[in-house]
C-alpha cells in the first residue's frame, strides 16, 4: 500500500481556545510528517486541526454528518458529506490508521469506542479515560501523550506499526 | 405519546452466564412493567434480554447490523436489519427513552456514549465507568444500579421522567 | 421462524389525497392479515398506512430518519429513531420480507432499489418504472398492481415464499 | 469556495470490459481537468475511474462499505471506510458536486435516487432510465451523455453552475 498515512483527529466539537491551539500545532506536524488528516469537518478541534494542516500544505478530509459539504470547515482540502449524522463518527476512525483524540464530548467518546472495536490504535491529549466493567483485555490500546508532538510522533509510529 | 414506553438494553454481545441472567431478568421485569425492549438483536446480553422480555409476553424489537433479519436471536418478536454495520448502535439507544447498560466492551461504550449526546439518561450495571478530560458537565447522567429490579425501576421513571 | 411476517411499504412522503387513502386500505389489509407494517415513520403514505394498520389493531414500526422519537407520526405503534438519515432508507426495505411501494418521489426511488440490491420482492402500485442499461437480469423483481387488495395479496404471496 | 471541484462517478461492480474503458476515460479526462473523483472504492467502475484518474496525476477518494480500509482498490489515493454497508451509497453522491452514472445495477440506481433528492444532477453514460408515477417535475435533472469527453465537460458545467 503506497497511500499516504491516514491519521484521524477527533475531539470537542465547540471552540476552545486552549484546545483549538492544540489541534492546530497537531494539524501541522501531521501534515510536516506527510500524513493525511481524517477529521468530521465542523469546529473545535475539527477546525482547528483542519487550519495548522492545510496551512502548512497537508491535505485534510472532513467527513461531516450531513448531505450537505457546505456545511465544512473553510480548511478541509475534501469534503465528504456522510449523511448519515452521528453515524458519521464511524467513518472518521475507520478511515484512519490510528486515532489522535484531543479533549472531547460524548461524541468523541463514541468515536474513541468505535477506534477500539475496529482495532485502531488510539492516542489521547487531554481526553476521556475509561475503565471497562472488568479485567478484560479491551480496555486496553489508548496511549496517554503530554505533547502535540510526542501524540504526533506516537501516532505515526502505531499506524506504521499496523501497516 | 400514548405509545408504550420504549427500554433500550446494551451490554456485552459475546455469550456470559452471570450477565446473561442478569439480562434475562432485566428482560423479563420490563416485559411485566409493559415496557418494549429495543436491543442490538445479536448474542450475549442482546439475547439474554430478549428471551426475558419475550418469554414473559412481552415485546422486543431487535435492531441487527446486517441487511439479513435472519441474523437475529430467535427470541426477538421484532427484527429490524439497519444494514449499517456498527452504525446501528445509533438507532439502538436513540430508539429507548432510557438505556440499561449492562457489562459491555467497546461497542457498549459507543452506545453508551451516543445516548448521552442525545440526552438519554443511561443506567448501568456493572458496565464501564468514564470520566471526561476535564470537569465539564456532559460527564453526568450515567446512573449505577445494583441489581436488575432497581435497574429496571430506575430506567422506567427516568423514561417516564422525560415525556 | 414463528415472527409474524413483516411488510415494508414505502412511497411519497407528502401529502396526497388520493395516495393516502389507498396507504391506508393496503395498512389495514395488512394487518387485517396479521402482517406486521414497517414503514418511515413520517407523513404522506407513512402517515396514511399507518394509520390504517394501527385502526384495524395491528402493528407498525416507524423507522424515522432522525435521533429524535417525537419526529414519528402518532399512528406508528412503535418508533424506530435510526439517526442516519436518509440512510435509514435502507433499513426500512431490509427490515420487510416484500415490499410494497406506493407512488413516490427520490426517495421511495431509492429504497425500491435497496430492496432489490437486497433481494426482497417489490410491489408497485402505481410507482417508479425503471429500466436497466441493457439486458441484465436484475432489472426483475417488481410487480406492478391494480389495487390495494391485490398488492397485500401478492407481497404477503411473495413474502411466504421466501421464507 | 476555493476546494476543487469534486465528481462523483458511480456505476456498475462488477467488472465489464467496455465500462471499464468508459470509467477510465472519465476519470483521466477529470483529473485533467483538475476535478477530485470520488467513488465506491471497489471494482468495475469504481476501479476504472480510479485507475484513469490517478494515471493521470489526479485525487480519487474512495469511500467503501466496509470498516476496513484494505477493502479499497489500490488506485484510490485516499480511502474512506464509511463502516455502514451500502448506505455509504449517500455519502458517495453526496460528496460530488455533479455525479457521473456509469452503466450500473440496483445500487447504481439507489445512488441516482439520492443524488436526485440532495439535488445533485446527474449525467448517464448508458445508465438506468426511471420514470416517475406521475407528471412531476422531480423526474428530471439526469442528462444523458454519449461518451466519456462530453459526460466530463457536461458535469464539470452543471457542478460549476451549482456553486
């Protein structure tokens, strides 16, 4: 497979300074290390990893919930327009080779869950931590990163890892 | 809304023997409140309350992955076939006016997840615990229960709660 | 498979006089023949089958395209909420064993052609005609007939045979 | 809006000698022209359309069913796994700014319907023919092309016309 990595960036969806800041400093060294950003197109973290990825020359694809690409931030370079609403959340983490989740609400907690049943590895910055009912081995394969850079570097290491 | 009070039931859907009763009781003691099951239609906790809930008369109404009704467990009075995969957690939970959670691994968690973006109160037995990045209040509105009698009455008031 | 045989019937989604009276007979038809009706859950011929089933006593699931429960006609005696849409188009017609299509715009367009993707028989009455590219054999499977009476009677006919 | 323009080209599957010229010939013509093709993700068409385009230097999303990018045909620059099975067939059209239909079977025509409801047009290439129940007006909006060059310059025309 001669693709470009594919790397899925999830996160709150409503502004955060902090957090916006965050995603943006994600957006640009995905897009430095030649990785392709999978986000869900709208605000917040969305938009914010859209810019610093785009801005530094990356492509970006947001897949948003409805029929309707207008809908998408200005800075995806691609617009899927999923239709299907919240189902969308599936389609953002399956499409990447591992998951970077940045804060979040009940939605990325959803996709966090997805990731995991589809096998992708996930690297959380500042996000959910979930403990499972029992001892059971699924809990695991979400990786704590202190940095943009170190969640970066984690990232692009786990999907060569699962290539 | 004159319609019967709708219970969506999620939880591990690989087979379990203590959860599996547990389900099964869960099942039942909706099915004796008048209450309509919504579940994923597969195994584990999926059939466990669909065969309590039919067993006692009542009504379940299993939403499958696949587009193949015949996919479901046999104890579903009701089959829908989404047709879309893992998506159709989605429709599970939006369909209950309260979720019973119980065990689970990461599909449980996306449900559980999805149904609190969407404003269902969640009631929990021995199912994950989560805690979100930061002390924001969409943490909340996952209750514990401890046995299957005050799940049941816990998730039929918080439904009734909500009309 | 002792579940009572479901029906799917779909057509246009606005308000028709002359349309919604024959939804309405072939809703009571149906139910009158202990054929559980699924149907989208909104207006037009939605609204009119359903509420022909559900006066005549029987059963009928209302798969609404959006998260939200309330969006479903009142005659539905269940409600679906699948949350995708539009996609849940597909889950209607995947969730009957035949189905019967009632005039219709785009939409109805759409799931008479996932029926036939998925293999389930098609009753037209007075709805889409399609043409195949060329002489292919999947351009088979939908019925056109008079009436309401012939219609239930020929998709109950198709239903029990694929069964 | 300073995205490119993006096509959508579906049709039909399977693999068809003369198709998979047409698909090819459509998808270098629109890389030329500077247009992202999206697609399916699979064979027939959707791998013809893929192969021209990115021969040609263009960008071809491909939006597959599955949760498993791997299921891509290997000429796709870039993949989306939608994870819901054929309702992934809404994203693809919707995507497009125009929708180019190649030949085609049932989902073929299930992706002509949506395209139709969001108010996509529609250019045939020896594709469905559909003829609604009654004198409406939204029987229209697909165009007939006769070969690949004029199919590529009429969509790129209507995509432009709809911005």
């Amino acid at each position: 497979m001669n693709r470009p990595t594919q790397i899925a960036v999830i996160g709150k969806g409503t502004p955060d300074d902090e957090l916006g800041l965050v995603a943006e400093e994600v957006g640009r060294r995905l897009a430095e290390a030649g990785a392709v950003v999978i986000c869900g197109g709208l605000g917040g973290v969305m938009e914010g990893v859209a810019r610093g990825a785009s801005a530094a020359g990356g492509t970006v694809i947001g897949i948003v919930p409805s029929e309707d690409p207008v809908t998408a931030n200005l800075w995806c370079t691609h617009v899927i327009a999923a239709g299907t609403g919240s189902a969308r959340n599936l389609a953002v983490v399956s499409s990447g080779e591992a998951v970077i989740a940045i804060g979040g609400e009940w939605g990325t907690l959803s996709e966090i869950a997805y990731a995991r049943q589809a096998g992708r590895p996930v690297v959380a910055l500042a996000s959910w931590r979930v403990t499972p009912a029992t001892a059971i081995t699924n809990g695991e394969g979400i990786e704590p990163a202190d940095d943009p850079a170190s969640a970066v570097e984690l990232a692009i290491a786990l999907a060569a890892a699962a290539r």
